[in-house]
C-alpha cells in the first residue's frame, strides 16, 4: 500500500498521514520511482531537442529550440533534486527508464524540423499529462516539482505558431503531419502501458491508494485503460490547436 505524504513545514522532510511507520518508506519509494521517470524523460527530452534544433530551417529557429533544450535540462536537474531529498540516487532512479525511452525516442526519430516540432509538442504533452495524473498519488513538494517539470508553457506557443505557419504555406504538409501526430501519440502510449507494468513501485503507486478505495482492485492496466480516454482527448485538442486532424 502507498500512502500519501506530505512534508514537514519547512524541512523538506516526510512523515506519514497514516499510521504505519513502514509508510514513509513506501511513500519516498514511489515518489522517487515517479521522480526517476520524470527526469530521465527531461534528460532525454533536452538531448533530443538539442540534436533536433539543427534541423531548424533558420538561425533564430535553431536558437529557440536550443533554449527549449537548455530548459528540460533546467527541469532534470530540479527532478534530481529532489529525489535527492527523499533520500535516492538520481542516477539509479532514471537506469530502469533508459531502455524504453530510448526505444520510443529510436522508433520517433523526426526525418525534418516540422517531425521535430510535433515530437516535442505531442509526445512531450502526452507523456506530461500521464505523469502529472500519477503525482496526484505522492507528496504535494514532489507533485508541484512534476508539474513544473512538465509545463508545457515551456514550448506550446512556438510550436504551434510554427506548424500553423507552415501549413498556410504550404497546405499539403498537414496531412503528413497529422499522420506523424497519430504515430507518436500509438507509440508514447505504448510506452506509458510498459512503464507502468514493467515497474512494480510505479505500478502499485499507479494502481490507487490501496484497500477500501473504489480503486483498490483495479490493475495498472485497467486504470491506464481508463486514463486512455482522457490521454487522447488532450492529445485530440493539441492536434486542434496545431491545425491538424487528430
């Protein structure tokens, strides 16, 4: 069972709001397990960003996503933070994440500058809008690190008013470009599934507050069924906002 905690005032410390001694444990284990994910996703978000700003088809576009990438990295290094202060190594943390990560940013791979665009802004998003949903299950200071980590403020703007523009040009991109949208949105939730059931703590943290909630028997499998539907909708209103068919 994985109770929430909240911090001392001040302290950064955690103490259990149930009356299991053991739950502290439990707890910190879960956020971290969240937290590791989180930052391997911005380690590789930056790197990804980093590489994809050379296919920017001008210098000021290739600056703005250069300064993208500086900002993920920015988010990694306050993820890593605070798994230090829960008492983890950042290190450790991310190695179980490395694998499929990598395995969805090598089947992703954007071929041209607008591939890129929509990589970050679609995959980034559904991947932000599924962690987010799992840190409201941990403490409140590791919830709002999540959520900062994972704003999308960061690049929704830029991205879109980029793709808009490039569609008005040339009107016979979107198509492409919205069967890219759909590819990476089949392949990020394929790996939200994986994650969620190859990582027992992440599973059990995902699966619900435990005995006596309306939850408390349901799979991993099950709820990522259920946030399936809310996933896409998000992803169907980015699409809208891209001026693309989901």
């Amino acid at each position: 069972m994985v109770e929430r905690v909240d911090p001392k005032p001040g302290t950064g410390a955690v103490t259990a709001t149930g009356p299991s001694a053991a739950a502290p444990n439990a707890a910190q284990q879960g956020a971290c397990e969240l937290l590791g994910a989180v930052a391997y996703g911005e380690l590789a978000a930056f790197d990804r960003m980093a590489e994809d700003a050379r296919l920017a088809p001008d210098l000021a576009d290739r600056v703005q996503m250069t300064r993208m990438a500086a900002v993920r990295f920015d988010h990694f290094r306050l993820v890593g933070e605070r798994i230090e202060q829960l008492g983890g190594q950042v290190l450790s943390a991310m190695d179980p994440y490395h694998r499929p990560f990598e395995e969805f940013h090598d089947l992703t791979r954007p071929k041209n500058w607008y591939e890129g665009l929509l990589k970050a802004y679609i995959g980034g998003g559904l991947a932000a809008d599924f962690y987010r949903e799992v840190s409201e299950l941990v403490d409140a200071d590791t919830r709002d690190v999540v959520h900062l980590a994972l704003a999308e403020e960061v690049y929704a703007d830029f991205v879109v008013d980029r793709v808009r523009a490039a569609i008005e040009a040339d009107p016979s991109i979107a198509g492409r470009l919205a069967l890219w949208g759909r590819r990476l949105v089949g392949e990020a939730m394929s790996q939200a599934q994986r994650v969620a059931i190859d990582r027992p703590v992440l599973a059990a943290l995902f699966a619900g507050p435990g005995a006596g909630s309306p939850q408390a028997a349901e799979s991993p499998l099950v709820r990522i069924s259920k946030l399936s539907t809310e996933l896409v909708q998000n992803h169907s209103a980015r699409m809208t906002r891209l001026g693309l068919t989901a």
